[in-house]
C-alpha cells in the first residue's frame, strides 16, 4: 500500500493546489505535528561502546515526554575515551585512570537529564552498579514543579560487567556550579526501583528514597525489587501506605512483622514476593486491605497464609496468582467468593518441585491459569465438578499433560469459551491429531490457541481430520514450523472461523500459503467471506 512519503514532492505540491481552504489544512498539519511531537520517546541505548561514542556527539533539539537512558556506566576500562570526547582534557587528573575518564558519559547523561527535566513526564534510567552515590542528581532540579509522572530506576549486577573491567571503583556525582535543588514532583504517581546486585550502599538507597519522600507527595504506585534486605524499602512504603493503590514488593525477615502491621485500604493491586520462612499471622494484614482485587504471592512456603490470611479475609479478590514450588493448598479458596480469575504458577522451574494435586475448589472461578505441572488426569477429572463456571482455561506449563488430560478435559468441562493450550513432546502419551479431535466437543468454544513447545521433538500438526471439528471461530497456531498446506485448506474453509493468526508457522511456506488464500478468495463468494488471517514472526 502506498503511503503520502511515498508520492514525489510534486505530486503532493499538485494536490494542495486543488485543495480548497489551503489555510485551515495548513493550520490542521501544524497543530497534528505539535501535536505529534509531544508524544516522541527519546530512547538512549549505552549498552556498547559505538552507541556511546555517537551519543557524545549528538545533540538533541526536539521535545520529548518520555526519555530512556540504557547503559549508563556500563562500559569497560578498555574503552578509548581519548577519541570519543573533547571534554576529556578538562576532566580532573586524580580522576583518570588508563588514560580513560568516565565521567565524560556520566555528565552527558546528566546533560540529557537537565534538558528535558521540564518537559519529560516519564523517566527510565538503567545504571551500572556503582552508581549510588550518584542517584540524587538525576532527579528533576529547578524551582519550578516537575511535571514528571513516573520514574523508573534499574541499577545491574557484575554478571553482566565483571568488577576488574571497570576503570574506577565507584563513581560519584561531580557536583554542577549552581546545581538547584532538588524540585517537586506533585505530579509523580508511580515509582519503579529494580536492583540486581547483591551488595549495595544501603545509605545512599535511603537518601534517595528520602529525597522521593519530601518531594512528591502524590504517589500511589510502587515497586521494589532487590536482591538483598534494605529497610529504607520499608520506610518509603510505610510513608505512602495509606495511599498507595498497587504496591510490588519483596519482604524480607528484616521487616516482616513491621510490614503486617501496615494498613493499605487503597491498594487495589498487590504483588508480595517472600524472602522468609517465618511469616507472623497474616490476617491484620489482609483485614486492613479492603480494596484490594489483583493479588500475586510468591515463595512462601506457608500454607497457614493462605488458609488464616488470604482465603479468610483477602474477601474482595477477583485475580489471584500463586507461584510457588510446594504443592499449593486450595482448602479454603472457596471462601473468595469474588473470584474470578486463578493462575498457578512454578516459582523455580529448575529446582525441585511438587506435582499440584489440590484442585480449585470455587462456584465462581471462571478463569484458570495452569503454569505448572499438576498431576495429570486425577486433576482435570475432578476440575469440572469443583470449579463448575470456569469458562476460560490456559495450560501453558503443565509437563504431565497429555492425550488423557486432553479427552477428560474436553469431555467434562464443556462450558469453556477460551482455551489455550501448549502442546508438551516430552509428556507420556502426549497430545496428537487424534487427541485434538477432542476439541470439537467443546460447542461453546470461541477462541482457541495451540502453541508447539519450542523443542527439537515438538509436536507438528501432520492431520487436519480435528479442524473441521472446531466450533472456534478465532484461531491461534504457534510454533508449527512443519504446518502443511492442506492444514491451511481446511481451516480456512471451517465455516466457523472468522479470524486465523499463524505465529512462527510454516518455515519458508509464506508465500504459499498467501498464493492459496488469494485463490479462495476467487472461488468463495461473498455469502461465504474469507476469515482474517495473519501471518505474525515469521522464521
């Protein structure tokens, strides 16, 4: 299809002559590319040394709302700094090492930062791991309000840079002549801090989170993810928890019983990953979130959580999502009587872990996520008689399911709308052709997705006797690198199907199969329309 950067110059100049009201066209392609404009990204990639050497010399001119910087500080010692900037020869002398002077980037980003912090209403900054002392000065400065809405930090480990190519040992921010204070930020809604690393310098982390604090007094969205106990996480929560609306966090035994006894009334999601064994009562905690309705809980261990705590009182959930490697216990979940969507989760898959044998048990679950392995037909024999409503199943990490999961699944449970399923080459008596015929007693099915495990034994489709059995009419095929043309026939020709999406399917065979949808289109007529197809990654 030919776009207007398509046509020649004159032609476009030809077809503003023949336009009448030239100034009202003129005035709407101004206000469009204002308009335009204000919505740009700026994204900065630093992640290799020819990426930073054309930063140091671009200048920017054009406004942006959204500035992502990647990389900073994450060069090597062997980086030629020499020949990459004149700013070099007035870096200070004690500061060079190797003939290099790193804190040329450092300032260029700083430079960056300073540019827009009056425009910029989201802000990501991905640093290196000696850039605490550093944090500070990348906040917005000045005297007037910032209008920055959500700030985003991620500080990486040594895997990704071991400590000996870096040319100093810790970079600190080199203070600007006439640096501002640190503005406010009232409109800044939603904090992210993600660090890798397992050591830290604890005090610069509180300073910063301080400073977030004393500045903006708005935020009600907060993530933290670290590798290591800091309290100063506590205390910036603590600081908005009776504001705050979602809340991502890791808790640590440093301050677990503190962390209970905090009351969230407006947190409406939840996510709470633990790094403890000993968990205080958790009914104070979840008695005091009364609007909570999307919770996740990782790695606990504990099952007294669930039955005091989350199934008594979390009464208000409709999504929960459990990661864990034990068995996960499902004796209460009937007590959440707004639930409606379920997902069960692996925490580690490479470590050892329980078949889940415990069924969900709810009359109002209509959702269920299946990212684990479970244990196998007795648990989908007995899903349909404990979770009667559910109407939406994805099994997407489920190892043992098989040609006998399939068969009862769709034999019992065939009230289900949605279904998507991965299809495991490994699993004993796994799924075939024969197997997927089974889907056709699924009536009220109306969108199916079946995706190939990515495997040298994954399982192809070779048979297209199931396809005609479909009643879906929205259909998603992933990973079939071996589907054949006449698989294709027989789903375009399902008179069912209103929309087929091919994602990583038929190595080499696009246009072929392209060839072929632009001759049914020939030969249906318009009582019968062709479905929707979309061809998506090709290989």
């Amino acid at each position: 299809m030919t776009t207007i950067n398509d046509l020649p110059n004159e032609l476009l100049l030809v077809i503003f002559q023949q336009i009448e009201g030239k100034k009202h066209l003129a005035l709407t392609c101004k206000l469009w590319n204002e308009l335009i404009v204000n919505f740009l990204n700026l994204n900065i990639n630093l992640l290799n040394e020819d990426r930073v050497r054309s930063f140091l010399g671009m200048v920017f001119t054009r406004s942006y709302q959204r500035l992502s910087i990647a990389g900073i500080m994450l060069v090597g010692s062997e980086f030629n700094w020499m020949g990459s900037s004149r700013q070099l020869k007035s870096a200070p002398v004690k500061r060079v090492r190797l003939g290099s002077d790193p804190y040329v980037l450092l300032r260029k980003c700083l430079q960056v930062v300073r540019q827009y912090e009056g425009t910029v209403r989201d802000m990501r900054l991905n640093f290196g791991p000696i850039m605490d002392k550093s944090l500070l000065a990348f906040l917005p400065r000045g005297e007037e309000p910032s209008p920055l809405e959500f700030l985003m930090i991620e500080i990486d480990s040594w895997h990704i840079m071991k400590k000996e190519d870096w040319n100093v040992d810790r970079l600190e921010f080199i203070s600007e002549e006439g640096l501002q204070e640190i503005s406010e930020m009232p409109k800044l809604k939603s904090l992210r801090y993600d660090d890798s690393r397992l050591k830290t310098d604890r005090t610069a982390r509180r300073k910063f989170f301080d400073a977030i604090a004393r500045h903006a007094k708005a935020i009600t969205s907060i993530s933290l993810s670290s590798s290591y106990a800091c309290y100063s996480d506590f205390r910036i929560v603590r600081s908005f928890s009776t504001q705050l609306q979602e809340l991502t966090f890791t808790v640590w035994p440093k301050f677990v019983k503190d962390f209970f006894q905090l009351s969230f009334p407006e947190v409406r999601i939840l996510k709470l990953d633990f790094d403890c064994t000993t968990i205080p009562d958790p009914a104070l905690l979840f008695q005091n979130l009364k609007s909570l309705i999307d919770l996740t809980v990782s790695n606990t261990n504990n099952e007294e959580f669930f039955r005091r705590g989350v199934y008594r009182h979390a009464t208000t959930v409709e999504r929960l999502t459990i990661s864990e490697n034990r068995d996960i216990t499902m004796d209460g979940l009937q007590d959440l009587i707004k639930l409606k969507e379920l997902q069960l989760d692996c925490e580690n898959t490479w470590f050892e872990f329980d078949e889940q044998s415990a069924v969900p048990c709810s009359s109002s679950l209509e959702k269920l996520v299946i990212e684990r392995c479970t244990n196998g037909i007795p648990f989908y024999s007995a899903l349909a008689e404990s979770a009667p409503h559910i109407t939406e199943l994805h099994i997407t990490g489920d190892n043992t399911f098989n040609h006998g999961c399939l068969r009862v699944m769709c034999t019992t449970m065939t009230n289900i709308r949605r279904l998507k399923l991965t299809l495991i080459p490994f699993a004993e008596d796994p799924v075939t052709d024969m197997s997927l015929c089974y889907i056709g007693n699924l009536r009220k099915l109306e969108y199916l997705s079946l995706e190939s495990y990515d495997d040298e034994d994954a399982i192809q489709i070779t048979g297209s006797g199931w396809v005609s059995l479909l009643w879906a009419s929205d259909i998603q095929l992933s990973g079939f690198d071996e589907i054949e043309l006449p698989n294709m026939l027989d789903l375009v020709l399902n008179p069912n199907l209103r929309n087929l999406t091919l994602e990583h399917c038929g190595r080499d065979k696009t246009d072929r199969i392209m060839e072929i949808v632009r001759k049914l289109k020939q030969l249906i007529t318009d009582s019968r329309p062709l479905p929707h197809i979309a061809v998506t990654s090709l290989w």
